[in-house]
C-alpha cells in the first residue's frame, strides 16, 4: 500500500493499491506509470484532485484494469500539460466532479477504458485534444462527453449511454464520432455554438432527443442508424446548417425536425415507420432530395421545404 500526497517531482510507477491524500500535482516534465491491476483511492473527504501537468500513462489489460476511484472521491483527474498521457484498460467510477477534464494544450489517449457512475465523464476545453477509442462512457450524471471553446475530440467505436447528455459540444470545438452507439440518454448529442460535427456509421437509438443542434452548427450525419428516439430523431434549429445524408431513420416520433432559420440538406435517407418522417416550420429552408418514405405517418409536413424527390 502506498500513500501519496503533495507534488510530484520525479518519475514514479505505481502498482498495487495507491491512496491519494488532498490533491496530488504530477509536474512539469515528469511520468507516473501506473501497471496493470493498481487499484488508485482517494482518502481526502474535501477536493482530491490528480492534477497532471507533466505525463500519465496508465496502461491496464483486458482482465487486469487500472481502477481509478472511489465513492468518496470529490474530485476529478485533470490534464493541462503539453504531452501526451494514455489511459488504457482503466474503470474511472465515482466521481462526484468531473472524471476526467483536459485543458489548455494537453492531448489525452483513452482506449478501451469504462468512465462510469460519475457527475460527469470526460470534458475539454481551450485547445485541448482527445483521441477516444472503445470506450464504454455510461451512467453519468449530467454528460458523457463535454467539449467548449477550441477544443478537439475524436471518438472511434465508444459506447455512450445512460446519461443526461451523451454529448455536449459548445464554443468553437470540432467533434468526430464514428461507430459510436449513443443510446438510451435524454439527449444522445446537444451542439450550441459555432462549431463542426460529424457523425458517420453510428447508431443515435433509443434516446428522447437523438442529435439537437442551434446557434450557427455545422453538422453532418452520415450512415447512421437514427431509430427509436422517442421525441426526435434529428433536431436541426437556431440558423444550424446540417447535412443529413445516406441515413437509415425509423421508428421515430419525428425523424428530422428542421425550424428556426436552420439551413438543411436531407439527402438520400431512408424513412421509415415513423409518427412523422420530416417537419419544417418557422423559417427553416430545407433540401429534401432523393429520399425514400415508407409507413410513416406523415413523410413530409410544414412549410419552406424544397421536396425533389
């Protein structure tokens, strides 16, 4: 068992169980690594932060994770260097902040890793950078992912479910999901903000909201799977201009819903058994090209839609 409080001024390799007294601050130039199986615990009842300004790279395996957490934990772990830090195989649970926050520069790898059971999952913001890949991002409180002003994040085969958001993007942030599954939150993706998205090959189901967008969006969904979203399949609003391309919607209680002098191209999509295929009112100016519409209630309604079907 080992103790660790304070600053942290020269490399370390943790394994085994790790207790964190108060805030802990990996500096400038150093590297903590963290083996497979080292259980991490946080002992402070006030702020407990791990606050990494230098290097963390904690690389579990399949069957021996890294676990970062506990359900006293008052704090979040926090990256603000230059370099680059690698969670990997790791379960971060309990949080009651933000598990996982990335400011300034700092650029993350998250592979195969379960953020679980927090306040709220993974956050950045500035311009910092997150590369995600076959994560499991579930059961968080508020949000899944958050990005804000500038920042960056790719995500490749993440499952995110379960949460308040799944995906919260504002500010001038660039978002990429491919192969994700976002399903089973209140909203699966919320944009507000000028800021650019892509969402290919991925699954938006069972959600109340699948994808909102406002506020001057650039969005594109693109080989998606956009179905049983209770209130709203796809939510384009607020002067958004979006791109809804070569998707299969269905089973929806509204497929795409286009208001409020957003800008939008539906192209090539399949509708299908839903209350309402597309709606547009308000302003909205729409391109409808090329789609295909069966058993829905209604495939088209509302007003200054181009059909050219």
């Amino acid at each position: 068992m080992k103790t660790i409080k304070g600053e942290l001024k020269q490399n370390e390799t943790w394994s085994g169980e790790v207790y964190i007294s108060g805030s802990l601050v990996i500096r400038e130039n150093v590297t903590v690594t963290v083996l497979p199986g080292t259980w991490i615990f946080f002992l402070s009842p006030e702020r407990c932060d791990i606050i990494v300004k230098g290097t963390l790279v904690a690389i579990g395996e399949k069957h021996r994770e890294i676990i970062i957490g506990n359900k006293s934990w008052r704090g979040g772990m926090e990256f603000s260097g230059d370099k680059v830090s690698i969670l990997r195989h790791c379960e971060i649970k309990h949080s009651k902040m933000v598990a996982v926050n990335c400011r300034g520069k700092s650029r993350l790898e998250i592979q195969n890793s379960r953020i679980i059971n927090n306040k709220a999952g993974i956050a950045a913001e500035d311009a910092a950078s997150i590369n995600l890949s076959g994560n499991e991002i579930n059961n968080n409180t508020i949000y899944g992912l958050s990005l804000h002003s500038g920042s960056r994040l790719s995500s490749v085969k993440d499952t995110i479910r379960h949460n308040e958001t799944g995906v919260f993007t504002a500010g001038e942030s660039v978002l990429v999901l491919m192969s994700a599954e976002i399903e089973s939150n209140k909203v699966g993706i919320e944009c507000c903000g000028k800021l650019e998205v892509k969402v290919d090959r991925s699954f938006i189901n069972g959600n109340d909201r699948g994808i909102r967008t406002n506020e001057n969006c650039l969005l594109e969904v693109k080989n998606c799977d956009v179905s049983r979203n209770k209130i709203i399949g796809i939510e384009c609003c607020h002067n958004a201009v979006t791109k809804i391309i070569s998707n299969r919607i269905t089973e929806n209680k509204l497929g795409v819903f286009c208001r409020d002098n957003s800008r939008n191209v539906i192209e090539s999509n399949k509708f299908s058994d839903n209350e309402g295929a597309i709606a547009c009112i308000n302003n909205a100016k729409s391109e409808i090209i090329d789609n295909t519409f069966e058993n829905n209630r209604n495939d088209i309604s509302g007003l200054r839609s181009e059909a050219r079907d």
